[in-house]
C-alpha cells in the first residue's frame, strides 16, 4: 500500500512527467484516429444461423414440405451457405 502512495506523491512533486506522459497518450490517440481505417459498412462474418418456423397443428412431413423446403432453398441462394453444414429438424 506505501508504494501507492510513492506513485502518488511522486505524480504530485514532478507534475511534468504526469503532463508528458498525458500528452503522448494524446498523441498517440490522435494518431489512431487518423491511421485507422474507417469504413461505413465493414464486413462482418457470421459463423452461425438459427431459423426457427412455427407451424401450429402441423405434422412433420406438412412442415417438411411446406415451410422447411421453401427456408432451405431461399438460404441456399446465397453463396455463403454451405449446404453441407446445414441441417433442419421438423
């Protein structure tokens, strides 16, 4: 606990080294703000979906056929879905 209180009174005999090491601080946020890129819209990558379809009074093969078929094939018309990976549960 002294050596906290070191910190502290040294910060308050030096205030210059407080101020110097302020303004890098500064400085090097600025130069961030300039260097790093900026985009409006930057990509995203989204490793995993979850489409949840609620059929009430349905049998398994009406959901199968009527809403799972349609779902799959709407999402297999991206590129980015591999159908491989993908599975449904009705």
């Amino acid at each position: 606990m002294k050596s906290r209180f070191d910190l502290v009174r040294s910060a308050i005999k030096n205030p210059q080294i407080v101020l110097v090491l302020t303004g890098i601080l500064v400085l090097t946020g600025v130069y961030s703000l300039v260097v790093m890129p900026q985009q409006e819209f930057p990509e995203s990558v989204i490793l995993q979906g979850l489409v949840i379809g609620v059929f009430p009074g349905a049998s398994s093969q009406q959901v199968e056929e009527q809403l799972t078929t349609k779902v799959e094939n709407y999402l297999f018309g991206y590129k980015e879905v591999k159908k491989a990976k993908t599975y449904s549960i009705s």
